[in-house]
C-alpha cells in the first residue's frame, strides 16, 4: 500500500477506537504497528473503565511522599536509578502539576473527560458486539486500616464533589460483597457505577476485527520517519512508504519521537505497570479491588485471577524486574497466602505526561497530524471519548469543550 486518506500509527485501543469510528464516519483509514493489535498496554491492564479515576498521579500528598516513594525500592511507585538523568526533566514537571492549584485543574479536567467514558463504551461495546465482556458490578478501593480509611476521606469528598459516585462499605458490607476476601479492617470505598472487562485482550480484538470489518486496512510495520511534503504526510520505515492526507499518532508510549518528528516537543515518560496472573475457574472476588496502600488492582478476569498495577518510572527499553514481580505477588499473597506461582508475568508500558492528562489535537505544524496518546493509568477508559474527538476534528466538527486542557499546544 503506498496511499491513504488517513493513517493512524499504532493499534492499542486508542488507535484502533479511532480507525474505529473514522471508518464509520466513511473514512479511508489504515493502521500501522509492527506488534499484532492490542498487544501493547491495551493488553495486560486492569480492565476498569474507571470513571472514579478523576484524581491525577501527580497531587500534593504524592509530592509530599515523592522523595520516600521513589527512592524506596519497595513502594508501589518506585524509580529505576540508572534512569534518574533522563527522567528528571519529566519529574520537575511532575512536581509543578504536583502543586495544588495545578492537581486540581487537572482533577476537574480529567472528571470533564471521565463524562463521556461509560457511555462511550457501552455505545462501542454495542457496535462491536463486546457486551459479553463487560461487568456492571463496580469496583472497590479497600482499605487494610482504619488509618488508611480515614486518611482517603478528604479525596473520596474531592471525588464527590466533581460528581463521582461512592458509598463507603465497612468490614461486614465488604464481606457480605466480596466474601472470597480476608477481613479487612478499615473497609472499602464501592464505585457502583464503574464497569470492569473480564479480558481487555478479548475486548480489544472484538474492537480490532470491528474496525477490519468496517473497512480498516492493516499494516505491520513500524513508523520510523514521519515527514510533510505537498500538502501529504509521508511515512516511512523498514519495508514502509506510505503517503497519508492526514496522520493520526496513537502509538501510547512510543509516540514521543513521532511528535517530535512532526515538529511537537511532548513531555511524554512511561509508568511502567505490571500484572501477574493465577489460572482458576472462579476468581475469588465479584469485582476488581485496589488495596490502596499497595497499589494494585486484584482483577476477576475469565478464568483466571489477574493481579495489576503499580508504577516504575525508568523508560521503555529495559526488562522486567524482577524485584517489582516478586513484590507484587507478595502483595497478592498477603491477600490469598495459598496463591503458588504464578502462571504469567507481563510489563506494560503505560504513556503518561506530567499532568495526567493525554495530548489529543492537531500538531503545531498543522492539523494534517493529529496527536492522540498519554492517557497514563485510564487510556482504556477514555478511547472511546478519545476517538469522537478525533473524528471531530477530521471532520471538521466543534469537539467536545474537555478537549481544551488536552491539546498539544498546552507545552
Ligand atoms: C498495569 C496496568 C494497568 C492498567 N489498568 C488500566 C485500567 O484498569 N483502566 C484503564 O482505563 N487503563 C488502564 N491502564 C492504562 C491503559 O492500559 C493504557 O493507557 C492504554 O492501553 C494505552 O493505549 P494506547 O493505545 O495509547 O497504547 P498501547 O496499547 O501501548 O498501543 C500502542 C501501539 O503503538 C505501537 N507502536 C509503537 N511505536 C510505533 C511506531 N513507531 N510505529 C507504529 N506503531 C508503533 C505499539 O506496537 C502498540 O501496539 C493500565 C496500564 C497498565 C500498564
């Protein structure tokens, strides 16, 4: 293939949510990725469509507990030091969006964005026949304290007040809700309105072979060049020439050099994020439960027990490691001590910015590239909300207003 109207570079949810419904709005649309669809974060996360999830990484109690997080190999955000020298620009602004003029801003434009989530996705399920997936069951934050209960009460308030629903469950309401738990003394923060997949992978390729379907072309290559001449973005790689009217860069984490080579300096890192998984025929719990103070989700998936989370800093080039595995399953075991070794591991990379809030609009150079990526810890969630403010501006209709504290041109 050497034409197309529309490019869309990478094919995690993102990329495909918007191939998606620029193919429905009778677009000409191909997908390029090196990986097979869906394999990258898109794969190996939570599941939650976490509309509760308004508050940003960055606030003023983790810029407090900043220093301790990062520089305790233990906790559930810890830093890789070999990568200290290349991050630390991003860590600056990380403080700054820290502060709490700044976290709140990005509170309230997440919970702008968070609006559309669920019914995005219960349109997109719906047309992609992924309704089978889907749990109405919400999600639980537990608390292993009445410390740590007490210590949330301000945050679920914060959560409240931009229009999150939650109902705080002690010991007993927990147990009567999830009785595959231990006791755990300071109870649980329910969000009922939340919905959960029981296989992300399955749901992505539910969307995959939609986007095939209505007319999507796939090709498997990575971008390496991306350059503007007569009025045609063209992009090249091994084995790839391709010319596009208009390029859409939706490659997650990645999509760093890619804005760069298209005239766009973005503060984008990586979180990276974990999972391991136990195979069993029943899960041992209804929903997906977040011990707080651990940073991971325990997550009901179809026929197995996936345990999801935490955050290393520390780029998208290195392996595994091995210490932050270990400490995940001693999290999960801390839970369910019968848990033997785990039948799979996987990292992930998350592509987060400083703000907590993804780069979605047209390039400085012009809206023949279009940025779409840095959804950090809720991309899931928010593509199908991504995706109509994408086809909007191809189409040249005014995008909803919550796109404004994401355009590219905030840095
Ligand atoms: C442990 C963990 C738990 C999470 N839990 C949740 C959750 O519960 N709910 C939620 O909403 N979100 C969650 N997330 C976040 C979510 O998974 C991500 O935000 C989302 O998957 C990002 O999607 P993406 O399409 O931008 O990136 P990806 O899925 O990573 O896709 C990017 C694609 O771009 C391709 N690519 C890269 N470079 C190039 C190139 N040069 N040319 C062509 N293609 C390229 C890659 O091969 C890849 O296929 C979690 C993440 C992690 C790691």
């Amino acid at each position: 293939m050497s034409g197309a109207e529309i490019a869309v570079i990478g094919a995690g949810v993102i990329g495909l949510a918007i191939a998606h419904r620029l193919a429905l709005d009778g677009r000409e649309v191909v997908v390029i990725d090196p990986a097979p669809p869906g394999s990258g974060a898109s794969y190996g996360n939570a599941g939650t469509i976490a509309d509760y999830a308004i508050q940003p990484v960055g606030t003023p109690d983790v810029l407090r507990n900043l220093p301790s997080l990062l520089f305790d190999r233990n906790s559930p955000l810890s830093i890789r030091h070999a990568a200290l020298p290349t991050l630390a620009p991003w860590l600056l602004r990380f403080a700054r969006q820290s502060l709490p003029g700044a976290a709140r801003r990005n509170a309230v434009a997440i919970a702008d964005l968070m609006a559309g989530a669920l019914p995005g996705w219960d349109a997109l399920a719906s047309e992609i026949g992924g309704e089978d997936l889907m749990r109405r069951q919400g999600c639980m934050y537990l608390f292993e304290t009445q410390a740590g209960f007490r210590g949330a009460q301000n945050d679920l308030a914060f959560r409240r007040s931009l229009g999150v629903s939650v109902e705080m469950l002690n010991g007993d309401e927990l147990a009567a809700m999830e009785p595959g738990l231990p006791p755990v003394e300071g109870g649980a923060a329910y969000f009922p309105r939340a919905v959960f997949f029981t296989d992300p992978g399955a749901m992505v390729g539910r969307l995959e072979a939609a986007a095939r379907a209505a007319g999507v072309q796939f090709v498997t290559a990575r971008v390496d060049g991306l350059t503007r001449s007569a009025g045609q973005v063209q992009l090249t790689g091994v084995g790839l020439d391709l010319q596009a009217k208009r390029v859409v860069i939706a490659a997650g984490a990645h999509s760093k050099a890619l804005a760069r080579a298209a005239g766009d300096r973005v503060p984008l890192e990586t979180e990276r994020g974990y999972h391991v998984e136990w195979d069993m025929e029943v899960p041992r719990l209804s929903r997906p439960c977040c011990p707080t103070s651990r940073g991971f989700y325990f997550c009901p998936m179809q026929g197995r027990l996936r345990v999801a989370g935490t955050v290393e800093l520390g780029g998208v080039t290195a392996p595994a490691s091995a210490h932050r595995i270990a400490k995940l399953v001693e999290g999960a075991r801390a839970f369910f001590p019968d848990l033997g070794p785990p039948d799979r591991k996987w990292l992930g990379f998350r592509p987060s910015m400083p703000d907590s809030l993804p780069v979605i609009g047209p390039s400085r150079g012009g809206d023949d590239v279009l940025h779409a990526y840095g959804h950090g810890h809720v991309g899931l969630t928010m593509a199908p909300v991504t995706a109509q403010m994408v086809a909007d501006l191809v189409a040249g209709r005014t995008p909803d207003a919550a796109i404004t504290p994401c355009l590219p041109s905030r840095f």
